[in-house]
C-alpha cells in the first residue's frame, strides 16, 4: 500500500490528491481503494467503460460525494474537512449535465461563478466585473452575453457553463463528460478550449470524456478506469495501446498514430474470424 | 462612489466594502409595488360597512380623534386586519419562493405540499382538544405541526434514487387529503362550538385578527427573514443544480435544510395567524419573475410586495364584494390561485413527468 | 415503468391457466355475495340501538309494522344500507374503468375532479333554483361530473407530455380546489339553503335519500351492467391504444362509451352520498392483487368488493366516535390517501 504511493507520487507536482479512496457502500463500492494524484498545469483526461467509477472519481474530488474510506488532499489539506467556499476558490466544477433556470442571461450565468468571492454586501467588485468579462473572452461566448442560455445551442450552452467556471478563478478545474450530446465539430472545439486553458494560462484540467479518440488526442494525462480501479494511467503514448483497451473495455480496436497531426486514434475492428467465414461461406453458396 | 446607468446600476463604494449589481427595472418596479401596497392599504381602510374618506382615514391614523367610532373602527378592526393581511401575505410568498427554490419545482407551494394542512392540523388538535390553552402556543404548535409533515412528506418522497421534485408534489396531494381527513374527523369530535370557531379558521379567514396577530406575525418576520436575506445568495446558485451549487462553494446539504425551515417557518405562523390561505406562496414567485428579471434578492423584495398585495387585495374583495357578508381571503385566493396553477401547468416542462 | 404498465395489461396466460383462473375466479363471486351479504346484515344490525341478526333477518323478509324494530331496519336502516352497496359498488367500478382506460393507477372520480364537478353542479342548482325536483338530481350531477371531466382532461392533454398520471392528477387536484372554493363562497352567501347540503357535502350516507334512491339506483344498476359489457374490450384497451385498435378496437368510440358510463356512475353515487373520495382508488388495486389485470373479472369483483367495502366504512364512521357520526367521506380519505401515497412511491421506484 503505502509502497504504492510512495512509487506514484513523487512523479510530478500535485496539488490535488486523492489517498486511498472507497466511494460507495461496504457491499458493492464503486470506487475501491483509489490513489490518485492530479498532475499540476495539464490535462487529466478519465476514461473507462460504464460504470468504471470515472464519474464517481470525479465527484469525489469534488467533494460532491464523501468517501467512506481515504480522502482527498487539496494543497495537504482534506477537502472535506476544509471550509467549502475556500475550496471553490481553487477548485471548480462543472457537472455532467448542468440545466440554468429559465430565462437567465449568458453574462448572469457566468457572473454566477463569482460566488465563492462575493459576500452579501460585494456582490458586484470591478475584479468581478473582469473576471467575467474575461471569462466570456476566453470561452468566445462574448458575442450573445445579453442573450438567455435556454436559447442557444448545445455548444454555446457548454461554453457558457466553462465561462462560468473560469470566472471562479480556480487553478484546477473538474469537467464531467462536458462535450456529451455535441456535435463533433464543436466537441474539437471545446477540447481545444480546455487544452488552450491548460497550456497557455497554467490551468489544471480533469476531464470526464466518452469519446476515446478524443481523449487520446487531448490528454497530457490519460487515465484508465474499470470496476472501481485506475487500471491503466500515464501519456497517451504509453497508455493508449491495443492491449489496454482491450483489457479495459474489452473492445478489439487497432490502434494507429495519424499521420498529419501524429495523434493516437482506435479504430474498432469487428470481432474477428467467424464473421468471414460465414461471409465467404454465404459467398459460395 | 461610482454609480452608471444601464439595464443595471452598479453601487460601488470606495475601497468596495460595499458593492451591488442593482436591476434598474427590478428596483423601479418594488419601488411601485410599494406604492401600490400602500396605496391599497389606504384603500382598504376606507372601505366597508362604515364609510370613511381617506382624509378622514390618514388623519385618524396620524393620531387625530375626529370621532371615537372612526377610532375604533380604524384602530381596532380595519388597521390591524389589514397590517396582518399584508403580513401573512409576505410570508406565504417568502415560502412559496424558498420552497420552489429548494425542490427546483414551480409548482411547490405551502399549501400543496401539506405544510398548511400540516400546520391546520395541529392548531385544529389544540382548538378542540386543549381549548383552554393559550392563544400563545399556537404559532409553535403550528410549527411543530407543519415541520413534522414536511419531514414526513419529504420522507416519504425520497427513496434510492434521491428525491424527485414531482413526486414531492403528489405526496404532498396524498398527505393533504389524508391530514384534511383527519381534520375533519377531529372536528366531528369536538364540541360544536369549538368545532365552529376552528372551521372558520380553517376556511383561511382574515375576520377576527386583531393587534395580538399583529404583534405575531411582525415579530416572527424580523426573525424568519434576515436567514432568509443570507440565504438568498446560496438560493441563486442553488437554481443551477445542487452539484454545480458544491461546486461554487455552497454547503448544499446545511443550506437546504435551513431553507426548508424557514419556508416552514414562514408558512406555519401564516397559518397559525389566519389559516390555511391557498395559492399565494405559488403565484407571488411567478408574478415576480415574470414583471421583472433580477437576482434573487430583489427577486425576493419584489415576491413579497407581491404577496403582500394579494392577500390584502384577496381581504378586501371579499368582505367588499358580497357585503355585509364576508368572504374568507383564503377562498378568495383560491379561486385566483388555481387558474393560475393551471396555466403554470401549461407552462411546466415535459421532462418533470414522473 | 414496465412493471406497471403490466400490472395494466392481461398476461398472455395459456388456455389451461386460465380455464382453471376462471373456474377460480368464478368461484369467488359467490364467496363475495356471502361476505356482502353478512355485512349488508351488520350494517342494518349496528347502530344507536343493536338489534340482533335474526331480528333483522326477520324484518327483512317478513316484515311487521307493529313491531318498532322492524320499523328502524325497513325505514331507517335499509335505505343507509342499500346506499352504501349501491355507491360502493358504481365507484368501484367508474375507478376501475378509468384507471384501465387512461392507463394511470392514479385515476379515480375523486382524484381527478369528477366528484367535485358533480357536487358543484347539484350545489349550484339548488342555490339557484331553491328547490330542485329529485328526478333531476342525478342528471344535474352527471351534466357536471361531465363537463369537469372534459376540462380536466382538456387541461392535462394541452400540458407538456400529454395526460400523463402526473398532470391529470394536479388537474383535478386544482379544479377540486377550485370548485370546492366556489361552493364555500355559495354557501356563505345563502346560508339557510346550503346548511342542509354541508353534511351531504362531507359525503355522508347518513341522508337516507330514499327519494333520490328510487330515481337514482335504476341508472346506477344500469350503468353497472354496461360497465360489465365494456369490460372486454378495456381489457384490451388497457394494453395500449394501438394494440386495441390492432385487435379491431374502436378505441375514440368506446373511451367515450367509458367515460358516460363512469359519470353516470359517478352522479348517482354524488346525488346518493354527496362526494366519497379514494373508494374508486382502492377497490381496484385491492382486486387486482387477488385476480390480476382482466377487466371482465375487475369490474364485477370490484363491484362486489366495493359494495362490501363501504358498508364496512360506514359501519365504523357510525361507531367509532359514538354517539357522533364520521362523515363516511372522512373515513374513506382516511383510508384511501394512504394507499394514494404507496402507488406514488411504488410507481416512482
């Protein structure tokens, strides 16, 4: 156990951590005995099949759900013991799925990132003017800031809720499954957007994704999750491999590196022999 | 001191201890609701089975003794009837607002969820069973009585997959009828008299307050709604989802069931003042989303000028109307209310089926 | 969800199991008969004064003038008793039809406004017109019982996502709320006509409205026998629209066919016991635990059952809280909201 650690930890800075955690209950947890630490300024992307815990994991380090084992470090300190609102000023989140009330502005929704620097009486500083105005520059939702969310599409929607989490400020940033339902074209766009955070303004990124081209194409750091455990964990180089993905979502794929952009995609190859047998064999018939 | 005009005022004070995003439409229109309020309560004043003018009225109020029957009629009936009208008014809508906000429901409402039936209950229970108690414990037997139905109907509504908005609804339908039952029965036990003074108070009628109300009811204000005011900015992120609400830095967990009390709180002193009045903690909410869009603690000013409003207008209607006979505010907000939850039906969206 | 759409629709049974259900089934008819009838006796036996069984037997069958008990059983008692299985019996069965016909475990006369419309409707008619003959009362509570039912559904239907249980239940719910504002309104305003309706209001059988008996109880068995005959085809219907009209089912012609039989079922028992929420509700899930989904064995077993049911209630709405009375109305939500709140859990998990 503690050898484990010790062997994983010292590879990079981390300023946030997760020692030994079980999400869930005694008799089926969804996250067993987890040691994971994020690496600081880059993109941790997750991965697995469903009900992997990869969503669980994340929760977790969002303090969204309590482990009823191990805990999760923020800067040394436990993130569930820390005052929350102190949390949300280094940490954001945006969950899987988020739904605005009805009616609410694109520029009222990210002002709504503010919350953790604003008390009753400053509820509207210049820094949190800037800091929204620059959140809507960054995420390119500058354009129809005056316009109600519930009106836009799926895409600009997102970006509003990623607006939402730059204008709280936080170094580390979780993302659930933020490119879910979008079209291909806009989840590149995104990805880019979360790639440009990362390696231009010294963000840390932990992504939730599904699609594991794009996850293999973004990711500093790709993680690997199945029935509660990291399984497989480092560069996408390293980590996105045939074997592995068989092993991890018993999914027969080759794997080859594009050669334009030199990136890692899968391509999934249907379950072997038999199927062309019985090709050739209709054939003959 | 910075101050610039666009669809928002922008208070700032040096060194920015104090600064506020105000709506200017928002703020302009509590300013007229404000007026209007008054003006109603003016106007309420004057009407009824002795007429007064509204000079007569206002001088009455400053003080001036024109006649010691206007005194009376003033001070003693119509004044404090319609500060307690005004007041329950405020309150059902505060927890009509905190309610909505807490199941991420629009349709939730004191007095659909049980808590008023709740509240009705227990005042019923100490009428006909203790009726020498004082009038005194009445605002915490009511308490008692609604929290315990809340706990209940939350209870009830929750189950593995945590607790769904809708079926909080029609647990609270199913509840309601049951605890109206059991009102009834009780009524049916007690002695005619007794039976007779709680009907009336169950029909949700503003009749017989006096300044003992008053002094409940304002009291219980001051302190039900600092909370609520502190709690209006967990409210705003709340609207988001409770994951995202973590995420911004709110104690989601401590900040729902402080919500839900106060809602409680609000609703159950209502009641125990007035009884049951339907409908006004649902429509108050709407109605101020609806005149202006604004945070949520403008949002609130304005649901409370609201409600206040109504209640007071719901008072007046019926004693005026079918005059001298007088018609209960709460059956008076009913029949406003259910066109109105109707039309919000209409409105609510597909996905909230059950 | 799949759960409870099959507790709605027949399961497809093979040709044996069901010849041996029917024999089964058919079984238990007579051993309800008996049980109605033992209570329909303990119902008439009960009361400010008990009178033994064979006494009442006895006035029953042949009948004494001279003798005062048999007096309270003929005219006192067995007008209270025929009441109850009559209105038992029609709300059972309107409840049973409409939960199969709208598919909603939820749907009920009461829940979904039909009492409430009914008691508007024979409130406003008396309010109006002072006196109303009571050959009109069952019609004046039907022409209500109808209108409502209309809106209700009109309201559900125009909601996002269609009349689901979710928004026909809050339909009714308001319009019950709406409505019975309106009577309370009425009633301060003409006080003197509307203090002999305010038991009757509560839903009470304590009237003995032997007048509207006579006018009412013909349309009642009427309605109940052709609930009988549509009950083949709710069967079907129950197992979803399309497969109704694949099996060569009129489905537009025969839910219109249901709904005048439920509110003619729903008037008569309105202009009998004024409204008596949550009996259509929990006679027929308490049938179909025992028999299962097919409505030929429903509606007569609810009708049965129901009979039974609300002679029981009323026996203990007469003797719980002696020497007052319960409002049977109050002892039926007593009894039925409970089980409102199971079906919302269960259907919810």
């Amino acid at each position: 156990m503690s050898e484990s650690i010790s062997s994983r930890s010292i590879r990079y800075a981390s300023r946030l951590q997760g020692e030994s955690l079980t999400v869930g209950y005694d008799a089926a947890p969804i996250l067993n005995d987890v040691d994971f630490q994020v690496p600081d300024g880059q993109v941790t992307i997750l991965v697995g099949p469903n009900g992997s815990g990869k969503s669980t994991l994340l929760k977790a380090l969002a303090r969204i759900l309590t482990p009823t084992e191990g805990q999760v470090l923020l800067d040394g300190q436990d993130i569930h013991r820390s005052k929350t609102r102190e949390v949300a000023k280094k940490l954001g989140l945006l969950p899987q799925g988020p739904v605005a009330p009805e009616g609410l502005t694109v520029r009222e929704l990210v002002a709504q990132g503010r919350f953790p620097h604003q008390s009753l009486l400053r509820q509207w500083s210049s820094e949190d003017e800037r800091a929204v105005n620059e959140a809507m520059t960054v995420a390119k939702v500058f354009d129809f800031a005056d316009r109600p969310v519930d009106g836009l599409s799926g895409g600009q929607r997102q970006r509003c809720w990623i607006a939402m989490v730059l204008a709280q400020q936080t170094d580390l940033v979780l993302l659930d499954e933020p490119t879910t339902f979008l079209d291909l074209k806009v989840q590149v766009d995104l990805m880019e957007l979360l790639v440009q955070l990362a390696h231009q303004m010294g963000r840390t990124l932990v992504v939730v994704l599904h699609e594991l081209n794009l996850a293999a194409a973004y990711a500093d750091t790709l993680v690997m999750l199945r029935d509660g455990a990291i399984k497989h964990w480092g560069p996408p180089s390293d980590v996105f491999t045939s074997a592995n993905l068989k092993a991890v979502f018993d999914l027969d794929a080759h794997v080859i590196r594009d050669p334009h952009s030199k990136r890692l995609i899968c391509v999934p190859t249907s379950a072997p022999e038999p199927a062309q047998h019985i090709e050739v064999g209709v054939r003959i018939a | 001191m910075t101050l610039r005009l666009s669809h928002y005022w922008v208070l700032r004070l040096p060194g920015e201890r104090l600064s506020l995003r105000l709506p200017v439409k928002a703020l302009l229109l509590a300013l007229l609701m404000t007026l209007g309020l008054l003006s109603l309560i003016a106007l309420s004043l004057t009407i009824g089975s002795y007429e007064m003018s509204l000079r007569q009225v206002l001088s009455t109020l400053l003080g001036d003794e024109i006649s010691g029957q206007m005194t009376t009629v003033v001070w003693e009936f119509r004044f404090p009837r319609t500060l307690v009208a005004a007041f329950v008014g405020t309150m059902l809508a505060l927890s009509g607002a905190a309610l909505q906000n807490v199941t991420r429901n629009g349709l939730a409402d004191p007095s659909l969820v049980g808590i008023s039936q709740g509240a009705g209950l227990a005042v019923v229970t100490l009428t006909v069973l203790w009726p020498d108690q004082s009038s005194a414990l009445r605002p915490w037997v009511a308490f008692a009585g609604s929290l315990i139905v809340a706990a209940l109907i939350q209870g009830l509504s929750w189950n593995r997959r945590g607790g769904s908005s809708i079926r909080f609804i029609l647990m609270g339908i199913g509840v309601a009828a049951f605890i109206s039952a059991i009102t009834s029965a009780l009524m049916t036990y007690g002695q005619i008299d007794r039976a007779m003074s709680a009907l009336a108070w169950l029909s949700g009628s503003i009749n017989a307050a006096g300044w003992s109300e008053v002094r409940m009811v304002s009291v219980w204000c001051a302190v039900l709604m600092p909370p609520l005011l502190i709690l209006s900015r967990s409210m705003s992120a709340l609207q988001m989802g409770e994951s995202t609400a973590v995420g911004l830095g709110v104690r989601a967990s401590v900040i729902r069931y402080a919500l839900i009390s106060v809602a409680v709180g609000l609703a159950a002193i209502a009641t125990a003042a007035v009884g049951p009045l339907g409908f006004v903690g649902l429509i108050a909410p709407h109605m101020a989303r609806r005149l202006a869009r604004s945070g949520v603690g403008i949002h609130l000013l304005l649901t409370a000028l609201i409600g206040a409003f109504v209640v007071t207008l719901a008072d007046l209607l019926g004693r005026a109307l079918f005059a001298p006979i007088q018609i209960p505010a709460g059956l008076v907000t009913a029949i406003i209310g259910v066109p109105v939850f109707i039309y919000l039906l209409q409105k609510s969206q597909a996905k909230s089926a059950l | 969800m799949t759960t409870q759409v099959s507790q709605f629709a027949p399961t497809p049974e093979s040709p044996e199991d069901s010849s041996g259900a029917w024999l089964a089934y058919s079984a238990g008819l007579p051993v309800l008969v008996a049980v109605l009838a033992l209570m329909f006796g303990w119902h008439i036996a009960v009361g400010a004064k008990s009178l033994p069984l064979s006494t009442v037997l006895n006035a029953l069958i042949s009948y004494d003038a001279s003798q005062f008990d048999h007096m309270i059983v003929r005219d006192l008692r067995l007008p209270r008793a025929v009441i109850a299985v009559l209105v038992g019996a029609a709300l059972s069965v309107a409840g049973a039809l409409m939960q199969g016909v709208t598919r909603n475990p939820l749907a009920e006369p009461g829940i979904l406004g039909l009492m409430a419309g009914a008691s508007f409707a024979v409130v406003m008619a008396i309010g109006v017109f002072q006196t109303v003959p009571t050959v009109w009362l069952p019609w004046v509570a039907a022409v209500g019982a109808m209108v409502t039912a209309v809106v209700v559904w009109l309201i559900a239907q125009w909601a996002p996502g269609g009349a689901t249980p979710l928004t026909l239940t809050l339909a009714g719910a308001a319009i019950t709320a709406f409505l019975g504002a309106l009577i309370s309104v009425a009633h301060l305003l003409n006080q003197e006509t509307f203090e002999q309706l305010r038991v009757w209001l509560a839903g009470s059988l304590s009237g003995r409205r032997v007048d509207v008996l006579s006018v009412a109880a013909p349309w009642l068995c009427l309605a109940l026998g052709v609930a009988m005959v549509l009950s083949r085809k709710v069967t079907v219907l129950a197992m979803g629209d399309d497969v109704a009209r694949g099996l060569g089912v009129r489905t537009g012609w025969l839910k219109v066919q249901v709904l005048l039989c439920v509110v003619v079922l729903t008037a008569c028992s309105v202009a009998l016991a004024g409204p008596l929420g949550f009996v259509g509700l929990v006679i027929p899930h308490v049938v179909r635990l025992f028999i299962g989904s097919d409505y030929r064995w429903i509606v007569p077993y609810s009708a049965l059952v129901g009979g039974a049911y609300l002679l029981g209630v009323d026996i203990i709405a007469r003797l719980a809280l002696r020497p007052q009375e319960i409002a049977t109305g109050i002892m039926t939500a007593m009894v039925g909201a409970p089980l409102f709140i199971h079906l919302v859990r269960q259907r919810a998990s």
